[in-house]
C-alpha cells in the first residue's frame, strides 16, 4: 500500500486508516480547501474511487452549504 501524504491532524490520520481498511494504492491527486483528494483501489470490486477526506467541515454552515453544492455538482 502506497503511504498517504502528510496530515494535518490525528483525527484525518484515524479517517484516512478506516479508508484504507477497504482501498488501497492511496495516491494523492489534490488539495483543496475542503480537503484531499486520493486514488483508490477499492479492495472489493478493484475499480479505481477518487475519496476526499473532510475534516471539521461540519463546524460552519456556510461551509456545509458550499459542501453540498459540491456534492451535487460532482453527482
């Protein structure tokens, strides 16, 4: 399993391990404000999934909402 870059906390440490618990060759493809972005190889079906990692983005409405309209966006 490829090593996930630097985090910024022990709360994205512990997300990106159950992450890796069902994917592996975790390769990065991007940061952004709302988090990062990784390759995954699903261990279930071996199909390539791009997973963003959110930490503390429940905290702020404006950010939840910015959030969604990402989610509908990418659907």
């Amino acid at each position: 399993m490829d090593s996930v870059t630097k985090q910024d906390s022990p709360k994205e440490d512990f997300l990106w391990g159950l992450v890796k618990k069902d994917y592996f060759s975790m390769k990065p493809l991007g940061e952004g404000s709302y988090g990062q972005v990784m390759k995954c190889i699903s261990k279930f079906d071996g199909k390539p999934y791009a997973i963003k990692l959110l930490a503390n983005k429940f905290d702020n409405v404006h950010d939840l909402k910015h959030l969604v309209r990402e989610i509908h966006i990418m659907r």
